[in-house]
C-alpha cells in the first residue's frame, strides 16, 4: 500500500480540507513527479486521456444521498477515511476492511441496514397494484421452534396462524441433482413438521437459519423445504405463488458464491477486498492528523469479483434478485446490501461504479418502474415492455435451467407484477399490446445451439419454443394487429407452463421466392456456428436480405415460404401447418434487409432472385400462427 512517503511535497499538502474548498486542489501536469504515488495515478488516469490539458482541480464531490467521492478534472474515484477521523465531519465514507461475513460486525450491518431501510424508507410499498395482496407461504421454517439454545427447526402450517408473519427468503443454487441431498418429499414430510435436525441441514439451509436468528426473526422460506418436491400438485400451487412469497418478505438472503446447497453463505476474507489504494495523511487546520484513502481501479475490481458468481447463473434466480424489496447479498468479497434506494458493501464505500448491467440494478430498475414515485405520472406500457423483452430476457437466456419446461414458470413472479400493473393480456412469454414487436426476436449468430427438449415448451412465435439464447432489436411500433389467442394450460397458474397456445393475427402478408438451392450462406469470421441454426442471403433487385432461421434451414421441404410484416423492416417467416387439427402457419424464422446493395454478380455464398420485387405482392391478411 503507498503511503504518504511515496508521495511528492505537493500532494503531501492535500487533506480533506484543501479538497473540500471552493476550488478544490489543482494539479498542472508540468508538476507532476515521476516518483510520486499520486501523480502517477492522476497521469494514468486523467491527463494521459486528454494531452491538451494542461491542469485540473481535485475535489471532493457529494452525490444525491450524501455520500462523497473525489473527483478528478470530471472523473470520480472512490476515497475513503478511518473512524473517528476528521475527514468523516465532511461525509468521507469510513472504510471497514471485511474479515469474515459471519463476523458480530457484518451481522450488526446487516440488521442495521434494514432496521434503517424500514424506517426512512418507502420500500415496504411493494409495487403500485399491490401484487401480494392476500398471498402467503404455505409452509415456513420456524427457526426458534424449540428455543434459543436449540438450532434445530420445524416446518410448520401457516394456515395454522391467524396472520401471515413477518419471514425472510432464501435465494441459492440447487446445483446438480446429487447434491440435492435436503429436501421435503411427501414421505418425510410429517417428519419435516415434527423436526428438522440442524446437524442434517446442508451448509447453506444452517447458514440462512443463523442469519434468520441473527437478523432478529423466527421464520425463514427456503423452497427445497418449502414446497414438497416430486409432487406435481403441491409445485403448481407453491409455484404460482412464489413471486408474491419473495416480494412480501422482510428481506431475502442470496447466497451469491455459493454452487450448490452444500457451499454455505458465509466467506473468510483473507486479503483487502481492494488491495491497492493510496493513503494520504496530513495535518488539518487545527493540528489533527487525516487520513484519506483512495483506491486504484475500483470499478474493474468490483466487475471481475461480481459478474460471474453461480447464482447469477441459475435461471430461477433472476426474479429472486428482481421481487424481493431488499436483498443481502453473501458474496466471496464481503457482503452488499440492495433495495430499492440504495446499494451499499461492508466496506462502507458507495458503490456508483456499478455497472450498468450489475445485478444490484435490476431491482431497481424493473421494481422502480412499476411503483412510481409521482402517481400522476401513469407507468408507459413502451417502457414496461422495454425492461421486459430486454432486461429482463436478455439476462434469463445467459442463465441455466435444469428443467426446461421452467422456462415459463421461473419468471411467472415477474409476469405477473407486468399484467396486474398494466393489465395486458399474457401470451406464452410474450404481450398483447404491440404483440408485433413481441414476435420480432431472432437467435444471434455466433452462440452455440443448446440440444432441444422433446417436452413442448411453447408455440413457434414466441422465444419460448426454443430454450436458448434469443435477442430483441430496439422497440419499434408494430402495425399488425391482434385478433384472437388462446393458450391452454397445464395447471392453475396463468403465466406458468402450457401445453398448447396460437394467435390470430391481421398484417401485410405475401408469399416468398423458393431459394434456387439449400446451400447455406456462411457466419461471420470467429463465430461459433451452431449445428441447427442457419442464415441465407439473398439478392432481390440488388436489395440484400438475409433470413435467420430459427433451426434447420427448411427450403428443401417448404411448399410455401410467407413473409410476415412486423414492422420496421422485419418480417416473420412462415409455413404451413397443416393436418386434421389445425390449419395455420409455423414461424421458422425472421428476415429483413441488410442495408447493403450488390453490384453485379452473387459472390457466391448470396442467393439471386430476379424478376422478384420486395415491394409488390403484399396483402392484408388475417392468419393464425401456432
């Protein structure tokens, strides 16, 4: 760690007090010394960007909430002090180096940061349409069941109690079916309700009691003890609830660094979380010492440590860290808190350099939305719609899912906050309102195909026919209209699996050129091709179009290939789907124009229609699509 002996004669002047002036504190690059800790960083940092600057003012800079940071010539950087140092009068964060997130202190924290959320807060006003409203866990884990001197717990009945308690979820990896070595089935089940030994419980279950206990709590929802496994009646119930059960809770527990139920939720820090930093001490007006800390590449250690942890992998995770009002996040580095105001670490610095897809604001971002501040602004269906086909499906098809057939069930919670605040009809993952751009997604090249379930997940217009990676383009107003749908379920919930689904729709329609050949066109250089997926270029009056097709390339077997206008230059691609049954059209792809125009002849790998016009041919069209 420099100190202030790695630091020249002018910076050894820079306190809390020459940086808190009106001026702040100016540097020119022509005194910068090579030898200097500061200097250097501040020549890395901010002049080497811009050599046509010759000076800039350090300064502190306090954001919206009162928190402080150090702003360098129009860049920020974290800075931090000790306690009961002088620096802290001026809002300076005090850093607390994590040690072990079991620790008494990080247990004080944590209490002291919902006790303060629940009190200045107005997180508890869980979104405008109420969404919880009535709902409660069927079963919770009472973790003082027999005392505080005993951790072992006990499954109990809330149907037994004349109101719903207060509880605390848990958000963690299953991992892989062996370790799924702790769940209720029907055959323990009344065992469960007499008692669940502690000394059986996997690392992560007794971890979450602990903190449960610790936070002040009796009662915590975990959904391997929760929910009676293997027991399809019991999952179609639970699991059309389960939204609702994390965003009713206190708060929810994610045990981010954790594989499975066995790896635990709490960490030994062994080294600095941020292991750089430059430590400036000098004198203030009135003879006291200061100390100000500040940290080398915050935001790239913060990236690399929180980007890729497990949970952020698991499918069903995703609406755990978008429903509940407040998380604590159990992370190797320390842990963080999330709600909807604010984003705090142990550390106590602010965390600013979030990135902009961090999980810390999805919560934000999609809970924010549907509970506006100002009610006479009304929620917009666009920007509703926005975080739902890209925020949020953006994220689901990075993460895994053990059974696919959740792929629809795993983000029932959050379907369901969408319908009740706008009250838009649910089409098998995808809206009624402006249903055309809901049809308008494409599987990007370049991502290898995952093998497809012999289970029906869905119908062919929407991303959940195929469960893996899909993209959206940016949203655009659709002229199709919707006429008809009907989606048949499997059980009681209406945003959970289905069986069967169709819509009809009204749209400019025209019947497409056979392709003179099934000769695929190539992906581009470095991509992974995918063994199903297939992308043909073709020429049409020098107009390049190119269709991306969702599996096989079917032109071979094709009677008829349509086109289907969604708007803003993308068309669906259908065929028919015809039998005793039905008599409709299947979505096997989406084309629409490159942009690009070809002078003289195909290079090969480019199909040319002639005597074909894009233009002509178009009529409206009332159609069913399956």
């Amino acid at each position: 760690m420099p100190s202030d002996k790695d630091l020249c004669i002018n910076c050894k002047a820079i306190n809390v007090e020459t940086l808190s002036a009106p001026g702040g504190f100016w540097v020119r690059r022509a005194d910068l010394h090579r030898q200097c800790c500061l200097c250097a960083f501040i020549e890395n940092k901010v002049f080497r960007f811009d050599r046509g600057v010759k000076e800039i003012a350090l300064r502190l800079k306090s954001h919206f909430d009162g928190a402080v940071m150090l702003e360098m010539g129009g860049t920020e950087f974290n800075i931090g002090t000790l306690e009961d140092d002088p620096a802290t009068r001026f809002k300076v964060p005090v850093y607390r180096r994590p040690t072990n997130t079991r620790s008494p202190e990080t247990f004080a924290m944590a209490k002291r940061w919902i006790q303060q959320c629940a009190s200045n807060h107005d997180c508890d006003r869980v979104f405008k349409t109420n969404v919880n409203s009535g709902i409660r866990p069927s079963r919770l884990i009472d973790v003082l069941a027999f005392g505080l001197s005993c951790l072992d717990a006990q499954l109990i009945d809330t149907r037994s109690l004349s109101r719903c308690p207060q509880y605390i979820t848990l958000s963690y990896c299953w991992g892989p079916p062996s370790s799924h070595s702790y769940t209720t089935t029907r055959a323990n089940f009344e065992e469960r309700r007499r008692r669940i030994k502690y000394e059986d419980l996997p690392q992560t279950f007794r971890d979450a009691i602990t903190i449960t206990r610790e936070m002040g709590e009796r009662y915590l929802w975990a959904d391997a003890i929760c929910i009676i496994q293997q027991d399809e009646d019991d999952w179609e119930v639970e699991s059309k609830t389960m939204g609702s059960i994390y965003a009713n809770a206190l708060v929810s527990i994610a045990a981010e660094d954790s594989k499975d139920s066995h790896g635990g939720c709490f960490r030994d820090i062994t080294g600095p979380e941020i292991p750089d930093l430059i430590r400036l001490e000098s004198e203030v007006s009135y003879g006291k010492t200061s100390c100000l800390l500040l940290f080398y590449d915050h935001l790239s250690f913060y990236t690399r440590n929180l980007s890729n942890i497990p949970l952020r992998k698991r499918a069903w995770a995703m609406q755990e860290s978008i429903l509940p009002r407040r998380i604590l996040h159990y992370t190797a580095s320390q842990l963080y808190w999330e709600c909807r105001k604010v984003v705090l670490a142990e550390d106590g610095l602010p965390r600013y350099d979030v990135p902009p897809n961090a999980f810390f604001l999805r919560l934000r971002a999609f809970s924010n939305a549907f509970t506006p501040r100002d009610e006479s602004k009304p929620i917009t269906v666009q920007s509703s719609f926005v975080l739902w086909y890209k925020l949020v499906l953006d994220d689901y098809f990075e993460r895994f899912l053990t059974f696919p057939e959740d792929v629809l069930p795993a983000i029932a919670g959050i379907a369901t906050l969408i319908h009740r605040s706008l009250q838009c009809r649910y089409i098998a993952g995808i809206w009624a309102e402006n249903i055309g751009y809901g049809l308008s997604w494409s599987m990007p090249v370049g991502f290898a195909s995952l093998p497809q379930p012999s289970t029906y997940l869905g119908p062919s217009f929407s991303w959940v026919a195929r469960c893996e990676r899909k993209s959206y383009p940016r949203y655009f107003k659709s002229p199709v209209k919707l006429q008809e749908s009907h989606v048949k379920l499997t059980g009681p919930d209406p945003f959970g699996r289905i069986n069967g689904a169709w819509i009809r729709v009204k749209g400019r329609m025209k019947i497409a050129p056979r392709l003179p050949g099934t000769k695929r066109g190539s992906l581009p250089s470095g991509d992974r091709t995918r063994s199903n997926k297939s992308i043909v270029r073709t020429s049409i009056d020098g107009q390049l179009l190119v269709a991306c097709f969702d599996g096989e390339h079917p032109a071979s077997s094709m009677e008829e290939w349509c086109y289907f206008d969604l708007g803003d230059e993308k068309h669906l691609i259908l065929v028919p789907k015809r039998d005793e049954n039905h008599n409709g059209w299947v979505r096997v792809g989406l084309v629409e124009p490159s942009g690009e125009y070809l002078i003289g002849k195909s290079d090969g790998e480019i199909h040319t229609i002639e005597g074909w016009s894009w233009d002509d041919g178009w009529e409206e069209k009332d159609i069913i699509i399956y």
